[in-house]
C-alpha cells in the first residue's frame, strides 16, 4: 500500500504581479516616410504606424498592472493576456524581454538585465528554477499590416505535487514570511504601501519589419514545405526518390542564418529500425546523399514546443503535471529530459505541431534510460515524446542541413 503523505500548504494572497510593459513605439501616432519619392511640391508620402495594446477588449497603457491573488500550490493555472493590434499601414515585428525579476524579498531571488545576465536567462530562472513556473510567449512574431490580433501572454502556475514536498514547503513558508512581513509594516504604518511578492519588468517592442541579420527570416519559418534534392543538394520542384518533401524544423531561423534544418515527411523514407540501430540504419541511408545530414534529437521538438506555455506538460507518474516551461537553451532541455527518464515520465503537447504527431512511433537520437530511448508518437488528441524500448521497431528520420542559398537561388 502506498504510504499516506500528509501535506500542508498556505493559502496566500501574494499581492500583484507587475509587468512592467514598455513599448519601443508609442501607442500613440508615429509616422515614416515610405515612397522615397518627392514631388515637385517637395510632399513625401507617409505610412501610418499605430501599435494598440488592449487588455479585456480596453485599451491600456504601456505600464500594465496584473495582479493576482490566492498563489499556491496546486493552484488553477493563471493566465493574462495583451492584445497586440497593428492599426497602421506598415508590417510589424514583435519581440519581447525581460529587464528584472524579484520574487519575495531574497537579494539572491532578484534577478537584473546585464551583460552577463540575459533576458532569456531571467526566462529560464523564472520557468524552471521554483516550485511554481512564470512563463511569457507572443502567440505571433510578425504582425501584418490590419492583420489579425497577436497576443502576449503570460502564464503562472503551482502543481500541487512537485515530486520535492522539502521544496514545497520550503517556498511556502517564505512566502508567508514575505506576506506576514508586509502585514506587520502596514500595521506600523497605515501610509505603508505593501510591495508585491512578484514583480517583473517585461519590454514588449514593436518595430518595422527589416532585414537585419538578426531578425527572423520568414521565408524559412517553422513548418514551411520545402521540396529538397538530396543528391544535388539543392531545391526541386517534383518528388521523386531524391527530390524530398520536407519541412523546417528550425524554431527561430535568422536572416543571417546561412543553413536550415529541414525534416523529411515520413512517407518520402519508409525507413524503420529499432533504437540499438539507429546509427549504423541511418548513415547507411545518406551514405549515397550530397546533402548534410543530422541525427533528430529530443531538443528540437522540446524547443518548439515550449512555446506553448499552457498545454505542453510534464507528465510524471504519481506526481502532479507541471508546465515544460520555456526552453531555449541546449543545457535546458537536457536537464529536462534526463529528469523526466530518471523518473519514468513523459512529455505531452498538442498535435498542432503537425511534424511532431505521427500514427506510428518515430525515434529520435537522444538516449530516455538504459533500456530506452525517446520517441513520438500521437497519442489520443494529443502528441507524447517518450521512452520507448531500444528494441522496439519505429520510423527513423534524419534532419537535412541546407545551404539557404541553394533553396532562393533554386
């Protein structure tokens, strides 16, 4: 029989969480000179620029208060959402990061922007390093001129059961600490304003589309089908034994990205083999191919998929689901997978992610357990990543790398 665990927790108000939403445009009228062209009245033709951010159907301000109540564990996961509209005439590109984080009133727990202290590793704090997970997403990163909304959202939530009932305590006495603290200050003084247990700082910019190096490239974005030769090593235009279907599989592909990663459709390969033979099926597959070749690995999907932040989970036996949270770092997703190995659990995501959800197991290079390796496969109305016995006979797909230059020139 399993032992009954008796557990405590503190239902808390954790006051407000503040997001700080600062805009590289106004939220008013902006306008640019766009034809280039002057007449000889000297009149230069304009775009309008008018970037709205609503929250609940109103428009709001760039400082954006969200506050939240009744933070604790096993909480119903939070969720806040602005609304981004380009009313102007001119495409935008949205990007976001983070200036600071301080969770509670620990110096150790603040977190500020600096050169050895990144956005995205404030991110990676915030999603992974408490018992509860802080996560941010752009549901889109270019948003067209009267395109259709894109939303920044930002989710909070607290399983009830992390697997580490030490560290669950531990945060739940600190934070009623940090709150029975604030109390006692507001009782000394009436004129005392109670700080927030969470607050943080997010820039959210809106800017012309360009073609910097470091933009995304939307020629090459996740999903798109590229008809790929992998004996000349360049793009065709009819599918045959050579001239694949595949699709890009790179999260966040840069203009000044000289490859990409391309994913072959299952049905152009028809290759099968068991995960103790991976390699050698492999490179006896591409020995006769031009095109560079990789193994798939359990990262790639793991950083696609992190990008929704509500319904990719964790999924661990006799333990509650927890977010996957943000992944954008390699070592990241290792420590993610080898602790979801060690304790036999698995990682389920929604089959929008069309390259990622197959009827039949497809393996991937990255190693689950000693007896294992990780797979995935549709499962039900969702997708899993998983471990599946080495043994077991399931589609093997490698990634192509691609010269840029050989798919626009073609």
């Amino acid at each position: 029989m399993f032992k009954k665990r008796h557990k405590v927790y503190l239902k808390l108000n954790l006051a407000s969480l503040v997001f700080a939403v600062v805009s590289f445009i106004s939220v008013s009228f902006a306008w640019f000179a766009y034809s280039g062209l002057v007449d000889v009245k000297t009149e230069v033709g304009v775009k309008a620029w008018y970037i709205e951010f609503e929250k609940n159907n109103e428009v709001v301000s760039n400082d954006i208060v969200i506050s939240l109540s009744d933070l604790y564990p096993g909480m119903e996961p939070l969720t806040e959402v602005i609304t981004i509209k380009n009313l102007g005439d001119s495409d935008a590109k949205l990007n976001y990061s983070i200036d600071y984080a301080r969770i509670l009133d620990d110096e150790k727990d603040y977190y500020a922007l600096s050169d050895d202290y990144t956005s995205d590793r404030i991110e990676d704090a915030l999603a992974h390093n408490y018992p509860f997970s802080i996560n941010a997403t752009l549901s889109k990163t270019r948003l067209n001129a009267k395109d259709t909304d894109a939303e920044f959202i930002v989710t909070v939530s607290w399983p009830l059961d992390s697997g580490n009932d030490k560290l669950d305590s531990l945060w739940g006495s600190k934070a009623y600490q940090f709150e029975k603290k604030q109390e006692d200050m507001k009782k000394k003084d009436s004129n005392y304003v109670k700080e927030s247990s969470i607050n943080i700082g997010f820039d959210v910019s809106a800017q012309q589309v360009t073609d910097d190096a470091d933009d995304l490239d939307y020629d090459f974005e996740f999903g798109k089908t590229v008809l790929f030769d992998v004996k000349n090593n360049m793009i065709c235009s009819s599918l045959s034994e050579n001239c694949l279907k595949t699709y890009v599989i790179d999260d966040a592909n840069l203009i000044g990205d000289k490859n990409v990663s391309l994913l072959p459709d299952i049905s152009s390969l028809n290759l099968e083999g068991t995960f103790t033979n991976y390699k050698s099926i492999l490179d006896e597959k591409v020995s006769s191919w031009n095109a560079k070749t990789r193994e798939l690995e359990a990262k790639d999907i793991l950083k696609v998929i992190s990008k929704d932040i509500n319904n990719s989970l964790i999924v661990t036996p006799n333990i509650s689901d927890s977010i996957l949270g943000t992944v954008k770092f390699s070592t990241r997703a290792d420590d993610i997978l080898t602790k979801v190995g060690n304790t036999n659990g698995y990682i389920t995501y929604d089959n929008k992610y069309k390259l990622f959800n197959s009827d039949t197991c497809i393996w991937t290079s990255t190693k689950y357990n000693n007896t294992s390796g990780y797979a995935y496969i549709k499962d039900n109305d969702k997708s899993k990543i998983y471990g599946e016995t080495n043994n077991t006979t399931c589609n093997i797909i490698p990634v192509i790398i691609a010269q840029k230059s050989n798919i626009i020139s073609g």
